[in-house]
C-alpha cells in the first residue's frame, strides 16, 4: 500500500472521529448549564416534566401584562430579576430556567426547551392577557419559535441568529454539519409568521453572533411589524450592562 493511499486513510479515519465527535458532543458545544443565585425573598414556579420540574423564576404582579425571558446558552437569568424588577414596574415576570440549568431537572434541547416555553407562555397568559416574549442570544431563537404559535403582545429580541445550523456551518465548514446538528433553531422559519411588533436589538461589536446572521433574520419578518435598534461600543456579553439596553425595551414596551 502506497504512502499517499496510507495518508488518504489517515486522514479519513481522523476526519470520521472529528465528525462522530462533533454528533455525540454537540449539546455540550450548545448549552453551558449555570447554577441559579437564590436571591431574597425568591419565588419560583415549577413546570412538571418526566424527570422532575423545570424553574422558572418569577416577580408576580397583578394585571394583565407579563414578560417571559428567555436566555443565552451560559446564563443564570435569574440574576436579571432585580433590574427587570425595576424597569418592568407594570409587568409580571417570568425568567425560564432551561433543563439542566439553575436547578432545572432534565437535559436541554431544542424540542424540550420549546416544550417547556410553550407551557410557560400558557401558564403566563392565563393569568395576563398582554404576554411580551423577550429572548436573547440562544433564547432569542426559542423566543422566535412560541411568539409564532401563540398570542404573544410583543416581541422583543437581543442579539439574534437566523439560524444555529449557519452559525454552525461557519464554524465548521468542512463538515457535513447539516446532517449531524439536531437542534437547528431556523428562527428564519418562524420569522414571516409574526404579525406583532418586534424589536430587535444588536451589539455594535458582536463576536458571536455576526452582523449579517441578525440581517437576515430581520429580513424575513414582516416589514410593518418589525424595528433593528444597535447599541454602539458593545459586545455580544456586554450589551446587557449598557444604560439604553432596558432604555429600548421600556420605551418599546
């Protein structure tokens, strides 16, 4: 056998392992599960699935407005009740911690987590007629996927991809990626089914999330329902700190 033939197997073998690797070890390159800061007085509201509950922290408020939060892929959304407590006077809140996450019992994935915003949504809106749905980063594509099925008030979105899948094949072009990537979340898809208003706020100086991917998802909402804000001198992990950031969405709101 020759030394090219050795080489082409070589690297057949090593191409193979990086793509089996790729498919068993996909969900922990996608969620980074988080421990919750118990915060004073905190109240939680559980959702019953087969392995135990999923948290959700919450501020209760009557009257007939909420917000649903959905978070990044590392984040204790728990940590964002105190400023959404005060910028959010008028609204009941409801901050989703994924499966895995916070105390959360199960293991995230796509399906799962838009299982469990489903009832979310239902449980809120039961109780509040005017459901805004705000998601960010990897929780923007979640947000996306529920305001499309059910009666959201508003939509709001903080750094948002067209899709997990592009970003995926940006990041590893040589692979077949298409076929080992299970959870998608093609925002794009759900987009043109939005007759809310919907905000979508950008970083300035996004890493993560690059400029043309939020683009394009804008591109495919409806015109008249949709409105792109960027905050200058941010990034995708900063964005949230900047005084106009809570400033948008209370005005928006």
């Amino acid at each position: 056998m020759s030394i090219a033939i050795r080489l082409v197997m070589l690297f057949a073998v090593i191409y193979g392992l990086l793509c089996l690797g790729l498919f068993i070890f996909q969900r922990s390159l996608i969620y980074f599960p988080q421990t919750r800061i118990i915060l004073t007085n905190e109240v939680n509201l559980k959702l019953p699935i087969a392995e135990g509950n999923v948290l959700v922290s919450i501020r209760p408020h009557n009257g007939d407005k909420a917000l649903i939060y959905f978070g990044g892929n590392a984040e204790d959304v728990s940590l964002n009740l105190p400023d959404f407590s005060s910028a959010f006077p008028d609204h009941a809140l409801y901050l989703l911690h994924y499966r895995g996450f916070g105390g959360s019992a199960g293991k995230s994935s796509e399906v799962a987590l838009i299982n469990d915003a489903l009832a979310l949504f239902d449980k809120a809106y039961a109780e509040h007629h005017q459901v805004t749905i705000l998601g960010r980063s990897l929780g923007s594509g979640i947000a996306v996927h529920v305001a499309s099925l059910r009666p959201a008030a508003k939509l709001v979105l903080v750094t948002p991809y067209n899709s997990l899948l592009e970003l995926a094949n940006s990041q590893f072009p040589f692979t077949p990626i298409k076929w080992l990537l299970e959870d998608k979340y093609e925002s794009w898809r759900y987009a043109p089914k939005i007759n809310v208003p919907t905000l979508i706020i950008a970083a300035q100086n996004d890493t993560v999330i690059p400029r043309e991917q939020t683009l394009l998802l804008h591109s495919h909402f409806k015109h008249s329902t949709v409105s792109l804000k960027v905050i200058a001198n941010t990034s995708h992990n900063t964005i949230a700190e900047n005084p106009q950031y809570l400033a948008m969405i209370q005005e928006f709101l």
